[in-house]
C-alpha cells in the first residue's frame, strides 16, 4: 500500500469523525431549542435512508435488498436505535465533548469482548487500559458529588449498545455488502422512530429548527461515507488511534457553536480516556506487526 494512499485514508477518517462531531452538536442545538428526542432520531435517519438508497439504486440495483442475515440486519438497526438515543438524551445533560470522551470507550470494549468471544488471549495490559478509560469516566461522571445525576449514566448505555452494534457490524461485513447493510440499517432505525415522529407535536418549532435536524441527517451521512471511503484505504487498526480525535473536535465544536467549556475534573476524565485508548489502538497495531 503507497505512503500516499494510506495519508489519504487516514485524512479521510479524520474529516469523518470531525463531521460526526459537528452532526452531535447540531443534535444538541436542536435538541435544546425544544425538538422531541425521538423525532430527531428519526429525522436523522430518514435523511440517511433517503440518502443511502440514492447511492445504492445505481451500485446494486435490486441487489441492494439481498441479504443473508436479514435478522441480524434488523438487530444491528435495533441496536443503533437504542445507542443513538442513549447519546442524544445525554446531549441534555453534558457536553458534547464529555459525551464523545465516553462514548470512545467502545473500541477498548469491543476488542476486548472480541477477544473472549473468540477465545483470544487478552493481554492484562489491554484489561488495565479499559480499566483506565472506564476510570477516566468516572472522573467525568463524578458520581457521589452534587453535579452528578443518574441520567448522566446514558453514554454508558450507548457504550454498550454501540459494543453489540460493532461486534454486529464484524459479524455481518463477512457475508454482506456495506451498501445493503447501510440501508437495512437507515431503514430499520426509520421505521423503529416513525410512531415518534406522528405522536410528537413539532407545530411550535421554528423552520431553522427542521434545517438544522435535516442538516444533522446529512452530516452523518457524509460522515459515514467518509469512513467507509477511509477503510478502502487504510486498515481499521491504522485508523483506530486517530478516531480519538473526535474528542478534541466535539470540544471545539461545543465551544464554538454553545459556548460550551469542559470543566477542570472532565478534561481530566477526557485525556485519560483518549490516552488509554490511543493506547490499545496502538497495541492492537504492534500484536499484528508482530
């Protein structure tokens, strides 16, 4: 693989996960300005739907609904369901960099899970990196202390969503095509939302508040088609350290859009989750060259 491929897949994932930041953070403008959770959820999936289809017509024709797991399918699209709306509630009650910072604990999680489902041997320092990231968010979370809350717990539970969606996503890339499980998933998560969005009452919302769910829509996608672009050109545990940028992104997004500034304990709790799991990225990467 040439030295300029390789920059040029590892640019794309950045630009990815600084969209994916900037799509959380219209998420929470929205979400603050009044709009119903479950109506952005589904408004940012039927954006994806609609725009996921106008991409796989031309690639796959009909082939585009052939699929021989439709029932993993179907859960992979539960899954984001759940884990999108864990992270969209949490955007109530913390920053958008504060959740990002959490919500990076899944890499850590998955491979670590994938290594005990497929009787792997975990080396102990990879356990004391999850460890010290699931330390990181409880510096975050502070619970025991006034500022925390319950519903502050919401990003662990998009963690563990986003774990069995990943594991999924393995399960599936090995017999499936990305087109058709993309759109199974946009479709599934539509569907899911849809009673939402006829119950929610969205008639006091100004116009510039539906831009911004339609522009929140778009950006995920765009996000999702960089990072698939990404991986056509450069190997996932190459990619892998440089995601944890997303956390600096959704911290300058935050500030810059809401005015929103981390305190002192969170970026704390912030750094060492990227620093662990920068960490077993590059672990993971030194176990394959070796």
């Amino acid at each position: 693989m040439s030295q300029g491929r390789q920059l040029a897949g590892l640019a794309l994932a950045i630009f990815a996960v600084a969209v994916f930041a900037t799509s959380d953070t219209l998420s929470q403008v929205a979400l603050h300005a009044g709009a119903p959770l479950l109506a952005v959820v589904f408004i940012r999936f039927a954006v994806q739907a609609v725009a996921t289809s106008l991409l796989a017509v031309p690639l796959r024709g009909r082939a585009m609904f052939q699929t021989e797991q439709r029932g993993l399918q179907i859960l992979r699209g539960m899954t984001l369901v759940m884990g999108t709306s864990c992270l969209f509630a949490s955007l109530r009650f913390m920053t958008v960099g504060e959740m990002t910072a959490i919500m990076m604990l899944t890499p850590m999680a998955v491979t670590a899970i994938a290594g005990l489902l497929f009787k792997e041997v975990v080396p102990p320092l990879r356990w004391l990196l999850l460890v010290g990231g699931f330390a990181g968010t409880l510096v975050i979370l502070r619970p025991g202390t006034d500022d925390f809350r319950w519903v502050m717990l919401l990003p662990l539970g998009q963690v563990v969503f986003n774990t069995v969606f990943q594991l999924l996503t393995s399960r599936l890339s090995r017999t499936e095509h990305p087109v058709t499980t993309n759109l199974y998933t946009s479709l599934t998560c539509t569907v899911l939302t849809l009673p939402a969005l006829v119950l929610a009452d969205m008639s006091h919302l100004p116009g510039w508040v539906w831009g911004l769910t339609v522009g929140l829509g778009l950006s995920a996608t765009l996000g999702h088609m960089l990072w698939v672009m990404a991986f056509q050109r450069v190997s996932a545990t190459q990619v892998m350290p440089f995601t944890y940028s997303q956390i600096a992104f959704a911290v300058l997004a935050g500030w810059v859009v809401t005015g929103a500034v981390p305190d002192r304990w969170a970026t704390v709790g912030m750094v060492a989750i990227a620093l662990c799991g920068i960490g077993s990225a590059l672990l993971t990467l030194y176990q394959q060259r070796r």
